[in-house]
C-alpha cells in the first residue's frame, strides 16, 4: 500500500500504459480528484520493477486496477486483489464495489464479486458493476 504523493510517478506510469495508451481512455477522464484520497497498490517484480497498480477509496470503491501486459496472468493483479479485501476487512466495510471491463468480470468473480445491473459503457469500453460482501 502506497500514498499518492509519495508514488505518483509510478502509478502515473502504469495507468498510461494500460489506460491511456493501450486502452484509450481520454486523458481527461483518467485523472481526477479521488487520486489524492484513495489508497493504492503497488505490485512489484522480482527485479524491483512497477508492474500493476489499483486504488481504494475511502468508501469501499475499487479502480484504477492494471497491470502491464507483459505481466498479466502472472498473479499480479490477484495479489493486489488479496491485499485490497484484506484492507476493506481491516476497516470493517461491509462491501467492496467495482465497476468491472466486462472483458475482466471472469477475473473479479474468483474472489466472490457478483455483478448486478446493466452493462454500461465508461471511457469506450463496455463495463458492469459489481460489488462482495464481507463476511
């Protein structure tokens, strides 16, 4: 778990990739206030390197969740997953909630995310909510 402040160059980095560049989320939409006040993961290599990212708003919200390509499919975005429900549990939420690429429902439902509503579309790229309860 890292602040903001004290690593912005590297999660600025990771979300251009994935985002910005790979995905082609607006600059615009891709920055915004709740940077400031979420907590983020930091997920490193074995050689020390950045290769995923996600936040945690204050209210139970997860976002921003990336990892380079290249590390994909290695249990990078599961460790940060693992690390962002145990936070939400030291907190006593009650939930967590996402807004899930439908491309990544597969990968939240793992951890017991149940996705509820209709599919919508965020950035360009088709989304569905979904939210866990903690026990």
């Amino acid at each position: 778990m890292v602040n903001w402040e004290a690593e912005a160059s590297a999660l600025q980095d990771i979300r251009t990739t994935v985002f910005i560049q790979e995905q082609q989320v607006p600059v615009s939409l891709e920055w915004d206030e709740f940077d400031v006040i979420s907590l983020h993961m930091l997920a490193f290599n074995n050689y020390g390197k950045p290769v995923g990212t996600a936040r945690l708003l204050p209210d139970g919200h997860i976002g921003r969740m990336a990892v380079l390509k290249e590390w994909r499919g290695k249990g990078y975005g599961s460790a940060m997953m693992h690390q962002i429900l145990n936070e939400l549990r030291s907190r006593d939420m009650q939930k967590g909630l996402l807004n899930a690429q439908t491309s990544a429902v597969k990968f939240y439902e793992k951890f017991g995310f149940q996705a509820y509503g209709e599919e919508f579309v965020e950035a360009g790229i088709p989304h569905v909510k979904m939210n866990y309860f903690l026990k």
